[in-house]
C-alpha cells in the first residue's frame, strides 16, 4: 500500500474530534512501525541476546553496582 493511501487510511479511522496533535501523533507512530519494518528486512536489527547484554550493562552502570 502507498504511504498516501497508509495515510489516509489512518486519519478515517480516527474520531471525528481528533486533534491536529492526535492526528500527527499517529502518523508519527505510523512512520516507526514503517521504519522498523524496513530495517527488519534488510536486517538491520541487534538480536535478542545482544540487547539483554547491553541492557544488563546499562542497569548495572546506572546503578552503581558491579556485575556479578
């Protein structure tokens, strides 16, 4: 489906109501799912593992300990 379309699409099925802020709101999260869907095909993605070490780090960082 064409951006445009994706677009339209996304602003009908909101409420009658809904705001300029609600509207760019989810064309922005529209534009993420989008991104990450394309960066999952080339296979630009950080595996499982490799997130739950860098996570680890962080939390292990920003809490003053160290690892066990």
């Amino acid at each position: 489906m064409a951006d445009r379309q994706i677009i339209l699409d996304a602003v009908q099925k909101m409420p009658e109501g809904a705001s300029l802020a609600d509207i760019l709101d989810e064309l922005s999260l529209l534009q993420s799912i989008q991104q990450g869907l394309a960066e999952t095909e080339r296979g630009a993605v950080t595996p499982h593992a490799e997130v739950v070490k860098q996570m680890e780090a962080w939390l292990t960082k920003s809490s003053g300990r160290t690892a066990a």
